[in-house]
C-alpha cells in the first residue's frame, strides 16, 4: 500500500485505482471538489471522524469524502453526485 502526497492531500494509490473504476473519478479531480470556493461540507452520519464535500469541478458536482490526518487530508472516496444530492447543492447555493 502506499500513499500518495500531493500538496496538502492524501490518499492510498491502490484505493485510488479502485475508486477510478467504480466510480470513473479521480483524486486529483476530487481535490478540485475539496477546493471549490462554493464547496459545502457535512459531517459524515455513518463516519464521525469524516467530512463530506459537495464541490464544482470540470466534470461537474462531486461528493468527496474525506478526513484529517495531521497535516494533511486523505481522501477516502470520491464519485459524481446523485441527482437528489444535485438539487439539494443547487437548493443550498441560492438561499
């Protein structure tokens, strides 16, 4: 296993690889979503130790989730939102 570091992230290159196939995503993208100035970020209900992050990229809205480890954040997963969680960024950006 080893881990990748790219400026102030993380993640495991094999995760990574797996997460690029199921979900055709990947982490140099999802730290576009963890960027973007408009990003919203939750608490994780299931993972309290993890963030999840609604943010604007290239290839449109993706859900990253993520965690702090020391200095950096890893990146546990990323994919495309959902058309449900979609409408719910949309419904957040214009109040």
């Amino acid at each position: 296993m080893w881990t990748v570091v790219e400026g102030d992230y993380e993640w495991d290159e094999q995760k990574a690889a797996q997460n690029l196939a199921k979900h055709g995503v990947t982490f140099p993208e999802a730290i576009l979503a963890l960027e973007d100035l408009g990003a919203v970020t939750v608490a994780d209900v299931v993972h309290h130790d993890r963030d999840v992050t609604f943010g604007l990229t290239p290839k449109g809205l993706l859900v990253v989730v993520s965690t702090e480890r020391g200095e950096r954040t890893r990146i546990v997963s990323a994919r495309k939102a959902t058309p449900h969680e979609t409408r719910n960024y949309q419904a957040t950006r214009t109040r």
